[in-house]
C-alpha cells in the first residue's frame, strides 16, 4: 500500500495471540535492520493479536519484501 502524500509505503503484519512480546520485537526487528521498515502502528486485540503498521521511505531502488 502506498500513502496518498507518495513518501511512504505502508504493510500491515498482523501477529496472532500465541506470538509472545520478545518474538514480536525480533520479528520487527528483523524486518527493520533486512528490509528498511519502521514500525508506524501497533494495535493488540482483545483476543491478543496484533497488528502492525510497517512504513518505508520510497525509493528508486527496489528493497526486499516482508517475509510471512
């Protein structure tokens, strides 16, 4: 998803109840330091999940995707 502004692009990373908070802070990190993602937005659900906001500068360059 791409923003209407054009300077970031944006990928939601919904992480299910049984994922703990240190697995959820590697598995960010890992996207940040591998793929350029910053963490936008987190929102937890009553039922645990999690869902994520990644955004990334656009560039001209292709960088690699988010990995599931």
């Amino acid at each position: 998803m791409v923003s209407d502004s054009g300077s970031y692009e944006y990928a939601p990373l919904r992480l299910p109840p049984d994922v703990d908070t240190t697995s959820a802070q590697a598995q960010l990190a890992v996207q940040a330091e591998f793929g350029g993602w910053e963490l936008a937005r987190v929102r937890r659900y009553r039922d645990g999940t999690r869902q994520a906001v990644l955004r990334r500068r656009l560039r001209g360059d292709p960088l690699p995707g988010l990995s599931y």
